[in-house]
C-alpha cells in the first residue's frame, strides 16, 4: 500500500519566507480563518471552542465582512486580540499567527493557499482541495516547495463509527466490496440547483473519500452513470451510481440521489462491508455491527467519551501535526487521489468509458506544470515522473 508523500525540507529559496513566523512555544496554535462566509463562520466557531487552536485573525475580501462576523461570533472579551482585513497573509502578519485556515469558495483556494504556504504559513483547507485536480496537484507541488504543511479538511472521514467500521472489517479478512447507497431530497436552493453533476461532485466526494478509510490500497478506475430523475428540481444530474476498482482488488460502488424523498438514509450513506470471514453494516449515525459468517450479530464499540468529530477532529489533527505529530493522512497528496476519483466520475459519466486514475492524474500533472511556469515559485513538479508517481512513495 502506498504512503502519502511528506512535505519535503523547504530548500534555500524559500527560507527568507519561513522566518516570517515566529517559533511559537508548545500549546494551541494561533491561527486565521480566511473567509466569513457560511462556512467560515462555522470554522471560526470550531477555533472558538477548541482547545488546539486560538483564533487571532478573520480575513475576507469582502470590505466590512470579516469585522461583522467577529462582532456576531467572537466574545467580546476576545475581540481585541482578533485581526481583520482583506488580505491573508498581512492579516497573519499582524496577527502574529502559525497558520492560516483557507474557507474560501473553491476558486479562490489556489491562490489564497499557494500565497499562504510561500509566506511560510501552514494551511488547513476546506475541501475541495481547488477548484481543478490541476490547481490541485500544482498545491502539492507548492507545499513541496515551501516545505510546510497544507491539509484538506475532509470533514466526513472524521467520524469514530467509521473508523470502528474499519476495524471491525478487518477482523473478519479486510473489506473486500465495500458498497454505498445514499438517499437524500434536500433544497438547497442557490448554485448546487445548477450544477451539471451536483451529487457527485458536493456530495459524493465525502462517501469516495470514507470508502478510502475502509479500503486499502489505492484507487485505480472509475466507471460512472449520473442521470436526473424525471421530478428532480436540479439542473444536473442529481443521482449516479459510481463504481471505483482499487489496487488491492477491492470495488467500491456508490449509488445516490439528492432527488429521493421518501425512506432516506443518513447523510453519511448506509454502507455494507463484504470481507472474507463476515459482513460489516453501517447505517451512517449508529455504531456498526459485525456478521461474522459462523456467528451472531455483534455490535461495535461506542466512541469513546474524548472523540473528536468532523471540523473539530480536522483541526486537532491539523494543530497536532504542527506541534511534532504525525503527517495527516489527509494532508494534500493524499487528498489529492479523493479529488481525483471525482474528476474521473464525471468524466466517466460524460464518456460512458471506464477512467483510468492514472489518465487524469497524468493530464493535471501537465496542466498544473503549466500553472507553476506562469507562477514561477515551484519547481517541484518538475521531479515527478507520473501523476501517480508524485502522489505515493513505496
């Protein structure tokens, strides 16, 4: 099974712009949230009541923004040690901050986090990653160039009933099929009503990104049908059915709807893992159970009291690996093969072929090359033989 990549010693060139932040002693991590939007204000009250994290800086290009989400959220005996302005990095100057939070919309995030990581800030992204797979790869580029750390919050993988899934999987052999069904009628309103595949590329995503935790090894094809029921109020194919082959021979099959009123399942999906010895079954909310193939059912264990969850678990693992813990599992070339199973779902859906990972990732590598020319700071992809090559060590 392949390993995600570290980021690489920052070379020489770079160094002037590691020593704009100041060695910070041991304890939470000061931090910015760049953008005040909806989501941004989530992530802002994630840092306000999180032990791993102080928040010193709220940013958004929106002129008088970032000050009104810090009138609505932060206590106002906090509010003085808080920055606002428009622009991130003289934001977390100010602020004497150690990393940035990137909560901007998604064409937005290569720009804001590429600028981040050269000024030598470490940045925990919303997913996506980017806008592109392109912008994608080119950012793990950029993290390789500057040496510090950029991580996707892919809030869903957080979740300790999952992770018992795993482990309950692999008592009875490894997951071997691994099959997703998803079932929801929200109305959004706004851009996902207009999206051409909105399911796979808002939603499925989370469900292509936990079938990861379960799967070992590396994703290798993706073969997609998307279509949109006759009474849908989207725009685009609001319902798919996604199957994706791995490297360990495991399959993966997602089948979903946001046009299913009526019996629908949990917003994580209900998920049934096939193994050698037994089934394991989640219903998305609940603890799973365990059906080995010469036993009774069994349950899983709950989570444990201190489990941390979604944005919060994303933080504290984020903040974790600054203060000497491990690389994140989803720190950017391993995030990168979540958003690269999209693009080729799509691409599958458009085609009606099956999509190598190997082919789309190939095509980002020379795109984003031509990104990092324009940009001129990286240099990084240069050394990369294939898309997938860059991504994975032995």
């Amino acid at each position: 099974m392949s390993r995600t990549q570290r980021p690489v010693s920052a070379p020489q060139s770079v160094a002037s712009a590691q020593s704009v932040v100041a060695a910070h002693p041991a304890g939470p991590v000061p931090v910015v949230v760049v953008g005040a939007g909806g989501m941004g204000k989530t992530w802002i009250r994630t840092v306000l009541s999180s032990d791993a994290a102080v928040l010193v800086g709220v940013i958004d290009v929106i002129d008088g923004a970032a000050e009104r989400a810090v009138a609505d959220l932060v206590p106002e005996d906090r509010r003085a040690v808080v920055r606002t302005g428009t622009d991130a990095v003289t934001v977390a100057r100010q602020a004497s901050a150690e990393a940035v939070i990137d909560v901007t919309i998604p064409a937005a995030h290569h720009a804001v986090t590429a600028d981040a990581l050269h000024a030598g800030y470490p940045v925990l992204g919303e997913k996506p990653c980017a806008a592109t797979l392109a912008e994608a790869v080119s950012l793990a580029g950029h993290a390789e160039s500057t040496g510090r750390l950029f991580m996707v919050s892919q809030s869903r993988r957080n979740n300790a009933h999952l992770h018992e899934t795993r482990r309950l999987a692999d008592e009875l052999g490894g997951a071997g099929i691994v099959d997703t069904r998803f079932y929801k009628a929200p109305r959004f309103g706004g851009f996902r009503d207009e999206m051409e595949h909105p399911l796979i590329v808002d939603m499925a995503i989370h469900a292509f990104d936990a079938g990861r935790i379960l799967i070992d090894g590396d994703p290798v094809a993706v073969t997609a049908t998307s279509y949109n029921p006759a009474w849908s109020w989207y725009a685009g194919d609001a319902a798919a059915t996604v199957t994706i082959t791995y490297d360990s021979g495991a399959v993966h099959t997602y089948s979903g709807s946001w046009a299913a009123p009526g019996a629908e399942t949990s917003w994580n999906g209900d998920w049934r893992v096939s193994c050698a010895r037994g089934t394991v079954h989640w219903d998305g909310e609940e603890p799973p159970t365990a059906r080995p193939e010469d036993g009774e059912q069994a349950p899983g264990r709950d989570p444990a009291p201190e489990a941390r969850w979604e944005l919060d678990a994303s933080l504290a693992e984020f903040c974790a690996s600054l203060r000497g813990g491990p690389v994140p599992d989803s720190e950017v070339h391993g995030n990168v093969w979540t958003q690269a199973i999209v693009e080729a779902a799509v691409r599958s859906a458009e085609t009606g072929r099956r999509v190598l990972l190997a082919e789309v990732l190939d095509e980002a590598l020379a795109a984003a090359r031509d990104l990092d020319l324009v940009d001129g700071r990286s240099r990084a992809l240069s050394t990369w033989k294939t898309g997938v090559s860059g991504l994975t060590t032995t």
